[in-house]
C-alpha cells in the first residue's frame, strides 16, 4: 500500500516487540498509515517475551526521571486497552519482605519513594510493604493483541524482514530490507531493542550504545501443599531488582531473573550454574521451593543502554529517525506511556496527528505453547 506521497507508510516502525506494537498501535489509532517491519519470523520473539510477565506500578521507581513518567502514564492508559482487546491480566498484588534492619530501612525508603510516585503501597508491622497494584499477564499475548490491533487500525506487519540499510532522501527515508522490497517512509521509529544501536547507526548516529543483560528464569509447577498467589520481591540493588518468586496465568510458578551482562546478541542460553544462583535466592523468599525441582528454564537479553536508560527522541542525526532505544526490563509496563510519548515526537515531525480512536476489538491468535516456552523453543529450533 503506498499513500498518495508515493511513500509505503508515512511511519515505519522497526522492530515488533511489545514496544514497536504499542507504538505501531498508537499512531494507527491517530490515523497515520504505518509499517510495522520485524526481523523474526514472528512479533515478540525478543526481550518481549522473555520476561517475567510482570506489569509493575512504577512504586520503586526513581522520582522525576523519564522511566518513571512513562511507567505511570501507561498505567493510566492500560485498563480499556486490555478490556477492549481482551488481554489476560491478574491484579494479584505483590509484598516486599524484609530480613533484617538494613532490609526495612530499605523498604521504608521504597515506600518513600512510592509515595513520591503516587502509588499505593500498604507498610507492614513486620518492616515489609504490599503493593496491591501489581499484577501479571502473558507478555507474547499482549505483545501479539497490540500488534493484531495496529492491524485492525490498518497498519502493515512485515515480518521475516530484516532492515539493512537505511537511506535518506529528500522526503523522507528509504528502509532497504534484506531480501525484500524496500519501505519508503516519511519517518521511522527505531524500536529495534538489542539491535537498536545498529539501526541507528545506520542512519549515521552512533550516540549509544546496547548490550544484552542476560535475564535468567526457573518455570516450576507449585510445589505440593502449597499455593503462590502474589509476587514476591526482594530488597533490590542499585543495579538489579533482584530474584523475584510469582505466579503465571496458566499456575505455573517462576524464578528469576539473574542479571548477567554480556556481549553477544545472540547467547539465549541458560548458564548452568543459574539454576543454583536463582534457588539461594527464591528460597529465601519462598522456602516451599527448597525441595522443589524445575520443570524448564528460559532466558531473556534486556537491551540494557551503556550509561544510558529510555533513550527517546528524534535522533541527533537523522532528524527523519526517532529513537526508542535502551528500554530494560520495564518496556511491557511502560509501553503504552512510551507509544503516546512517541506519537508526540512523531507530529513534531510535521505527521498529522488526529485525536486518537478507541482500539477496534477482535480476535487474537492463540500460541500451540505457554509463553514462557515459546521464545526457548523457537531459539534452540534456530
């Protein structure tokens, strides 16, 4: 389909995970025609569905920063997104516990900062904190409704289209596919996540940098006796959240993750001594998991920005490229944030932006496998 510019999109958005998805959406629900272009066979085949499936308030965030503003909007946002596309989300709640003196004082300056934040938290007797807000849901499902959405709201989805070359011209830019047909755009939006420092590059900015921070988990089936129904969270690092212990959708129960900084893009593999590094830490947090063994594993790679978080905007050198790149671990919670935030970057650009449309109900497709094992199985089938 190319509009009366001669263009195939007035926006093409790189990358399908749960990002470019929210992103594709929000501005096909604005009336721009879009291109949602993917490499993989299949949208969230990435850091999107690997995670935990957690959607986060944004309690522990730090006040201020652009993460945090995203996070919030998106959880105003959320509720009739997930209605209208009827995406499975459980509100189950999650309690931070603390062990010791340094742990609570830990906690009270997490509930400090909830506060500051807005959000809800419940301060225990016992030095922990309940946050009622969080909640779970099947991240390849979300991932996928907001992608069947775009196209409800006539987006294109290319997948199995890996972008190679970016070239600008006079109006806009010309996305070169490998073994494909171009895509010739107006502007593009660059949501490529361990890749998107390469996609940038190609329009001439190499102002950041990403590497993979390998996320690893433990699948387990609820041990006997016993039933997890919130998350569990412990104290957190300056650099990591830690291991946390939840609940799935579907019963299961999960372990992780770890936070491994590496350099190749495509490790996707699971360490073997993971599985030891995860059980120190869960059975602390859950003790009924002492005995228990896991059924599988899987690991994620966060594209994690080096000395930089949420870079978002139109590129420094490329004024036709927005950049949205360096989103770690709370791209699933922020997304809808991101895809408004983004859309106002977008009309910045001189796009006409009309007021944004209802998301158009429908079907989903459903997956043959539980999403904590899809991405696992289609990279070893790789």
């Amino acid at each position: 389909m190319s509009t009366e510019s001669g263009h195939d999109a007035e926006v093409a958005v790189i990358g399908a995970g749960v990002v470019g998805c929210a992103v594709a959406l929000g501005l096909a629900r604005r009336r721009v025609s879009v291109a949602l272009v993917e490499a993989e066979d299949e949208v969230g085949l990435g850091a999107s569905g690997t995670n935990s499936g957690i959607l986060h308030t944004g309690f522990d965030s730090a006040p201020g920063q652009l993460e945090t503003e995203l996070i919030l909007r998106a959880a105003a946002l959320r509720a009739p997104v997930i209605e209208t596309l009827e995406i499975p989300v459980v509100r189950c709640g999650a309690v931070m516990r603390a062990f010791d003196e340094p742990g609570r004082r830990a906690v009270a300056s997490q509930a400090a900062r909830a506060r500051a934040n807005g959000v809800v938290v419940i301060e225990r007797s016992d030095g922990g904190l309940d946050i009622p807000g969080e909640a779970i849901t099947d991240p390849a499902h979300f991932t996928l409704a907001l992608a069947s959405a775009a196209q409800r709201h006539d987006a294109q989805l290319r997948v199995r289209a890996p972008v190679a070359a970016i070239e600008r011209g006079t109006h806009g830019l010309k996305l070169m596919v490998d073994g494909d047909e171009p895509v010739r755009c107006r502007a593009a939006v660059n949501c490529a996540g361990l890749y998107g420092d390469r996609v940038a590059r190609m329009a001439g900015d190499d102002s950041f940098e990403i590497y993979p921070r390998k996320g690893e988990f433990l699948v387990f089936e609820q041990p006997g006796g016993a039933r997890l129904e919130q998350i569990l969270l412990p104290v957190p690092s300056k650099r990591t959240k830690g291991v946390l212990v939840f609940p799935t959708l579907d019963g299961k129960l999960v372990a992780g993750p770890t936070a491994v900084d590496i350099e190749d893009k495509d490790d996707w593999s699971v360490r073997p001594e993971a599985r030891d590094e995860i059980l120190a830490k869960a059975t602390a947090l859950y003790p009924a998991l002492a005995d228990a063994e896991p059924i599988t594993a899987y690991a994620g790679l966060r594209p994690a920005g080096r000395g930089v978080n949420y870079v978002i905007g139109v590129s420094g050198a490329c004024e036709r490229l927005v950049n949205v790149a360096a989103i770690r671990s709370t791209g699933l919670t922020a997304s809808l944030g991101i895809a408004e935030h983004v859309a106002g970057l977008v009309g910045s650009l001189g796009i006409s932006l009309r007021e944004a449309r209802d998301p158009i109900p429908g079907p989903t497709a459903a997956f043959d496998r539980p999403w904590w094992r899809r991405v696992a199985a289609y990279r070893t089938a790789a």
